[in-house]
C-alpha cells in the first residue's frame, strides 16, 4: 500500500511535465502540418500548371490553340484546378481547426482530472 501511494504520488507530481511536452508536441505538429499544407498547395499548383501547359501545347499541335473549343476546355481545366484547390483548403482547414477542438478537449480533460484528484 505505501509503494502504491508514492507511485501514484510520483506520477501526479510528473504530471504536469508530461502535459507541457504534449503541448510543445501539440505546437511542432500543428507547425508541421501548416508546413506540410504549404508544401502540398504548391505541389499541386506546379501540377496544375504543367496539366494546363500540356493540353495547351497539344492543342497547339493540332493546329486549334486558337480555336473557341480549345480555348474553352483551357479555360474549364484552369476552373476545375482552382475549384479543387479551394476544396483542399477547405478541407486542410476543417482538419486543423478539428484538431484544434480535440487537443482542447484532452487538456480540459486533464485539467478536470487534475482538479478532481487535487
């Protein structure tokens, strides 16, 4: 019984140093993931652009880069490249802020607990 009690005295006395390293783990992920997020926005956009100069060279070697139904469909895969990014964004945003909500939701909750066991 007394070893059972200055463990658990031990382990609420290290409690807080392990919720400041989750914490700074917390920030460097969320740091990490902004990133990762850039990176991934600008890959796409190189993607994108190299798409977009593909089908403009062909259709330059049919003989139509000038055509109304060449200009179009340019135009329409410029359109759905920015509309899929925007949904990426949106999504990427929806992640972080979710994320954001949860690690809230763990440090309440070991705040609570620490209140209760206080």
């Amino acid at each position: 019984m007394k070893k059972t009690i200055i463990a658990l005295s031990a382990l609420l006395l290290a409690s807080p140093v392990f919720a400041a390293t989750t914490h700074a783990t917390d920030d460097t992920v969320a740091a990490a993931d902004q990133n990762a997020d850039t990176a991934k926005e600008k890959l796409h956009q190189a993607q994108n652009q190299g798409e977009e100069l593909k089908l403009k060279s062909k259709h330059a070697a049919e003989g139509k880069s000038n055509n109304l139904s060449s200009k179009a469909s340019e135009g329409t895969q410029k359109t759905w490249h920015k509309t899929k990014q925007g949904t990426e964004k949106g999504w990427d945003a929806t992640k972080e802020g979710t994320q954001k909500g949860w690690n809230k939701t763990k440090e309440g909750t070991t705040e609570l607990k620490k209140k209760v066991t206080d």
